[in-house]
C-alpha cells in the first residue's frame, strides 16, 4: 500500500504558566480539555470525524491518570463516540504523539487525528509517580544500571563536564533565551499560536481574568543575576569545572497544554482545511538509561542519515531547553547557524510543560516558518531513560 502524505491543518496552545502561577486553579483535563475544544472550534471542524485524539503526559497519576487525554476529550464536551489516549516518552511524550498520528495517517489507519499534550507540574508534581510510593525501578533495572541512579541536575552537570561547558557559557544562553522569548513577545510572535484563556480560581471556579501571554520570559534578567544564584548540585566528577546547573540555566516548570490538527492531504482538501505544513521524517533514538540527556545527538545523526538531509537544509531547529548543557553540547557537534537555533526563545525562558512540550515546540515552529518565509524545521529533546525524538516538517502553506 502507497504511504498517504500527512499534513498539519491548524497547531495551537495555551500560555504556558510558571509553577504555582496563572494556570495553577486548572485541572490538567480540563485545561487540555480547553485546548482540544479550541482546535475544533476555530476549525469549524466536525468532531465526530476524529478518528483518534492522542496526547502527551509524563507525570500520569493523581489528577493526570486514567488517560487524561480522554478524560480532556470528554472534560470538553466533546463526542464520547472518539477515541482518545495517552502516551508517555517522558519529555517527548506529545512529540512521539504527533509522530503516532502521522504515522496512522500515512498508513491509511486515520484520516484525521488530533495529537495534543498537557501537564499540569503545579497540581501534579513531577516524578511523584516515581518517588511517591514504590520506586518503578526494580532489580533487573538497577542491576542493568549498575545501581546508579541520577538526578536530572546531576546529568546536566555530566554533559557540561563532559563537553567542557563552562557556567559562564550556559548563563549566557539562559540570557540569550530570554532576550528571544521577550523580543519575540515583544513583536506579537506568539499570538497567532497562543489561544487566550481565562483563569481558575483556587476552587478552580473561572474569573475575569484572561492569560494570553506566557509568564515564564524574564525582561530583566542579566548575567549578574544569573551568576548569582545557587549551583543545583553539590558535587564536582571531574574535578576540574565548579558545578555548573542552575535554576536560571535549566528549564522552568510549568503548566500548559497544546494541540495540533493533522491529516491526510485527500481529507483536509476534501474537508476544506488549510494544508500548512507536511510531515518530512520522524525517528526516535535511545543511548545511556543513567546519563539520560544524552539521546539528542545520536538521534539528530540517525535523523540526518535516514532522511539525506543536513543541519544546513534547516530554516528553524528547535532543541529543547530542558538545561543548558544539553543544547550547547547539540551545538558543539552540529554547528547550527545561531539564530536558526531556537530563534523565539526555549524552556529556559518560556516553560517546559513536560507532556505538552513536543506539541508546543512544533506549533512554535510551524509558525515561525511561515512567519519569516522558511521551508524546513528540525527538531529534537532529551527524554527520560535516556531517549530522544526528531522531527522534520516542511511547510506548505
């Protein structure tokens, strides 16, 4: 059977909330619930056409367990007679989504699908599914992993050791991070892509209030202040860099949800969608399950072979500033022109929604091309256990 071109329709998102901030009054269904009814709704888009709604999550307990994406779906009021699920690859987890949804459409399994994200890090704390109660980790795991157990912090410290990445070169991307995220703020970059939303209330009830911007870019931050702050580990394995990892060089935790409309090119013609963006490759790659953050490189390699392209060919990449080292050490092997490099600012500045993130870089993305006239985007994000997703989309529209 002839594979079927899988296109992005429409691509949207909440503003992105700091922790304990503007989203906290909203239950993560609801809130991707909010951005699900969003998609359909400025589409004029018939639900009952849906074939599949997956999303994204991480951290899926508490008030984001039992399919959040479907308890979202139905949050919404939406048909029950569409299916819905939810996928986790940590990090990655709506990216791996969207390649789930291109993929069931160039097979012919979908005409149109929904891939969407959410996390709500305020309500449901992360890794509390991993630390809570009984640990995920069983022998045969730590017997594999010789026993060895890392923070996050402690692997970001690894990389820029490793990399020889110094504190100084890290803060000065956190800050470049800001200054794109404010500029590009600034210039009303993000409201295409941002649907506005009114707040919660502690009792979750719904105010006046209304968010459209996102709260985590820091118009006066500097590289004294990052200099500043704490180092976010105490030890040093190589004895020759201080510890380098932040909060100010790390991505801040956040709560936000988004959403992407996608299907074959017979469909959305038929349906008369617009045709914004084609899906060009996906590939997913695993290295170290200890030095988890690793996985980007390996895979953008995988990515450029599989595909015949090259880090030049790219207009926009996107490499999620889950911390500073990761980035910089991506940068180190593959020398990306700077400002194709996260060129509206990353999760340094703007929020990493952990399940939501994939979905959200790649509407990010789509926008910027077609705002500046490019053709292809890249990109890729560390993920828990040591994987990483690669994306490429070419824009159509």
């Amino acid at each position: 059977m002839e594979l079927r071109e899988a296109v992005i329709c429409d691509a949207l998102r909440t503003p992105v909330g700091k922790r304990n901030g503007r989203l906290s009054g909203w239950h993560p269904a609801d809130l991707l619930g909010f951005a699900l009814n969003e998609l359909v709704t400025r589409n004029d888009l018939d639900p009952e056409l849906v074939d599949d709604v997956i999303g994204g999550n991480v951290t899926q307990c508490a008030e984001q367990g039992c399919n959040v994406t479907r308890n979202g779906w139905v949050s919404a009021g939406l048909p029950w007679t569409v299916p819905a699920t939810t996928v986790d690859r940590q990090c990655g987890s709506s990216q791996q989504a969207a390649h789930f949804a291109a993929q069931g459409v160039m097979c012919g399994s979908y005409d149109l699908v929904i891939a969407c994200g959410v996390e709500s890090m305020t309500r449901v704390p992360m890794s509390i599914n991993a630390w809570g109660g009984e640990s995920p980790f069983g022998p045969g795991f730590l017997a594999a992993c010789d026993g060895q157990l890392k923070t996050q912090f402690e692997v970001a410290q690894h990389i820029a050791d490793e990399w020889k990445i110094t504190r100084e070169e890290m803060d000065a991307f956190a800050l470049e991070s800001h200054r794109k995220a404010v500029q590009a703020a600034e210039a009303g970059a993000f409201e295409r892509e941002i649907v506005p939303i009114r707040i919660r209330d502690a009792e979750m009830q719904l105010t006046d209030e209304v968010m459209v911007a996102d709260e985590g870019p820091r118009p006066d931050t500097s590289m004294e202040k990052l200099a500043a702050l704490p180092s976010a580990v105490d030890w040093d394995e190589s004895g020759t860099l201080a510890p380098a990892i932040t909060a100010g060089n790390s991505s801040q935790m956040s709560d936000g949800a988004s959403a992407m409309l996608i299907a074959s090119r017979d469909t959305a013609q038929r349906l008369g969608l617009p045709i914004r963006a084609r899906f060009v490759h996906f590939t997913v790659a695993a290295e170290d399950a200890v030095w988890v953050l690793t996985a980007p490189n390996r895979c953008t390699r995988k990515a450029l072979s599989r595909s015949g392209m090259s880090i030049d060919d790219f207009d926009c990449i996107e490499i999620n500033e889950a911390f500073a080292s990761v980035v910089l050490a991506w940068q180190r092997e593959f020398c990306a022109e700077a400002d194709k490099l996260n060129p509206r600012g990353g999760g340094i500045a703007l929020g990493h929604p952990l399940g939501a993130t994939g979905v959200k870089l790649l509407t990010t993305m789509l926008h910027y091309l077609e705002d500046t006239g490019g053709r292809y985007g890249f990109q890729t994000m560390c993920e828990g256990g040591g994987q990483a997703n690669a994306t490429i989309i070419e824009r159509l529209g």
